[in-house]
C-alpha cells in the first residue's frame, strides 16, 4: 500500500515522498514481534486497548514500512495519521470472518 505524503520528508538517510506500507506482506511473527516492541515501548501493560492506540499502529507501520518508529513521528499531522489509520484499517480486517460477511451480504431470492 502506497501512501502519498503531503511534501518531501528527510527520515534518517532517506527522502521520502511515499511511504510503502507493506503490510499484507507481515507474518504472525512479524507481528509478535511487534508486541513486544510496543510493550517496551509503552512500558505497561496496554496490550488491552492496543489495537486503539496509535503507538500500537505506528510500530506496525515501522515494520511493514523499514522506517525508524522515531522517523515516523515526526511526519506532519495529516501524513502521521494517514498513516496511522491506514495501518488501523489493516489491522482491524483481522477481526471478522468470512462468516460475518457472509451474514451481512443480502441475497437476492429468484
């Protein structure tokens, strides 16, 4: 998933104009690693509301992406959240089922 940033930002080395969120391609590995990340990072015990904080989202994205946790934080606000939310969009996908869609999908009677 390509983000187009708002204006040219310089995070670490790098310049970036986009930032390519590659977050269909993380593995469940990738992700408890993540936890990890996000549990010393927050130093307590948030893992109940994580999938809410934006924290939990950015050290998401600083995985997909290979941008420092630290270089994401300093994106403006519009970039930071486009970010931010795009991860969370991803993130909650995980919650249903195809179930769930199934229930909600109507289906014409012939």
């Amino acid at each position: 998933m390509i983000i187009k940033l708002t204006k040219e930002y310089d995070l670490g080395s790098k310049k970036y104009k986009e930032i390519d969120l590659k977050l269909d391609n993380l593995t469940g590995a990738d992700l408890l690693e993540c936890g990890k990340d996000y549990k010393s990072r927050m130093k307590s015990n948030a893992e109940n509301f994580k999938d809410f904080d934006d924290a939990w989202a950015l050290t998401v994205a600083e995985k997909a992406s290979g941008i420092k946790y630290g270089h994401l934080m300093t994106l403006g606000a519009e970039d930071f959240l486009k970010v931010v939310n795009q991860t969370k969009n991803f993130l909650v996908k995980g919650w249903g089922t195809d179930e769930d869609k199934d229930e909600k999908t109507p289906t014409a009677e012939v």
